[in-house]
C-alpha cells in the first residue's frame, strides 16, 4: 500500500479521531495555540509599525530589532522558558515563543507599506484638508494594506506550521501525533500529523486570501 497509503487509512480511521489524544482535540488545541499566538503578535506589532509609518520616525530601528527574533531558533526560546517560572503557565511558554516569531513578519510588511506610500498623495490630501487622523485612516491604511495582509498570511503560516514545537515540550496540538508516532515507530502516522499540519497552513493562507479578496473592494472605496 505504500506510506502514504496507509497514512490516509490513519486519517480515515474514526478512532484515530476521537478522544483526549485523537487527532480533533490535537487539532483544536493547534488551533487555540496558534490563534491566540497570531492574535497577541498582531496587537504588538501592527500599532506599532502603523504608528512609526505614519510618524515617519523610529520605524528602522523597531524593525531591526524585532528582526532579531528571526535569527533565533523558536524551539531555543521555548526550551528558555520551560526552565523558568512559566514552565508551569500551560501553553504560555509556547504562544510567547510563537509571538516573538510572527512579530517580524507583521511588523516589518506594516512598516514598509506605510513609508513606501507616494507622498505626493498624502501631501494630496494633506491639501484638502485631511487631519492626521483622516490621513491615516482614509489614505494611508488602506493603501498600506496590501502588505499588511502580505505580512499576515506569511506569520499565520508560519506560526501554524511552527506549532508544532509545543509537542517537543509535552504540550499539545498536532505535534502530539508526530512524536507519538515517532515513538512508536509507526511511520504512517508520523506522515499523517505532517499533512495535517500542512492541509491546516494551506487552509489558512486560502482564507486570509479569501478574506483580502473581501476587503479589498471596501479598501478601494475607501480611497476613492
């Protein structure tokens, strides 16, 4: 049958599903990890990079620094925090790990698509008589919003796919399956984890861009 074969007869297989350990709990906790994780990251750096974009100052340096996460390693940060207080805080070590992941991304396409707005159209507005609020609102976030959403759907991805490392620490999600199956030695389902992680990323990217194609009618309107 091969193992992709009998991966799918993992998938198909209705106990495989149900209960604490089945592969919908696996997947609901992969789901509350990665959403909250996703959450606290664009409350963090989306106010921030809009804020410095608008202001024109201090941008570069918040970006420089928050890119600094980028070069270190998400299960080392984990591994960080499970020997101090917060090993004992529930999926707190791993949504802060997962924050300091997906900040760069969000933080650094805002960031740029508010300095790269032409600025012969917001001094356009500032013409009409558009206060900064107006500006910001009616001009500059919409047209800076074709890479926030770049931005977004990259740091969804990627958290989704990174959290997975929650398992390396005995917490849940999709990874579960995978260590279990390593622990097992049963390949066929080591395989089945890995899709269904990667099914969920795809379906997430399919929805943001879903959800772009939905707004982006409203963003024209806006700066029309």
């Amino acid at each position: 049958m091969g193992v992709l074969g009998e991966a799918w007869t993992w998938l198909t297989t209705g106990a495989n599903w149900s209960g604490e350990n089945g592969a919908a709990h696996r997947l609901g906790e992969h789901l509350y990890v990665s959403g909250v994780a996703l959450a606290l990251a664009c409350a963090v750096a989306l106010p921030i990079a809009l804020c410095l974009g608008h202001i024109g100052k201090g941008g570069a340096l918040a970006v420089n620094i928050s890119n600094v996460g980028r070069a270190i390693p998400v299960f080392a940060v984990l591994a960080l925090f499970m020997v101090s207080p917060l090993r004992n805080a529930g999926y707190a070590p791993t949504i802060i790990a997962l924050v300091l992941f997906a900040v760069p991304p969000l933080l650094t396409n805002a960031y740029v698509g508010m300095t790269e707005i032409d600025r012969s159209v917001t001094e356009a507005a500032r013409g009409m008589g558009m206060s900064g609020g107006q500006l910001f609102a009616r001009v500059e976030l919409p047209l800076a919003y074709p890479m926030i959403m770049t931005g977004l759907r990259s740091a969804a991805v990627q958290v989704v796919a990174t959290a997975t490392i929650a398992a390396m620490v005995g917490q849940g999600g999709l990874g579960r399956i995978i260590t279990a199956g390593f622990n097992t030695y049963n390949t066929p389902q080591v395989v089945a984890g890995a899709l269904l992680v990667a099914v969920l990323a795809l379906l997430v990217e399919v929805v943001l861009v879903g959800l772009d194609r939905m707004l982006s009618p409203l963003r024209r309107r806006r700066v029309a």
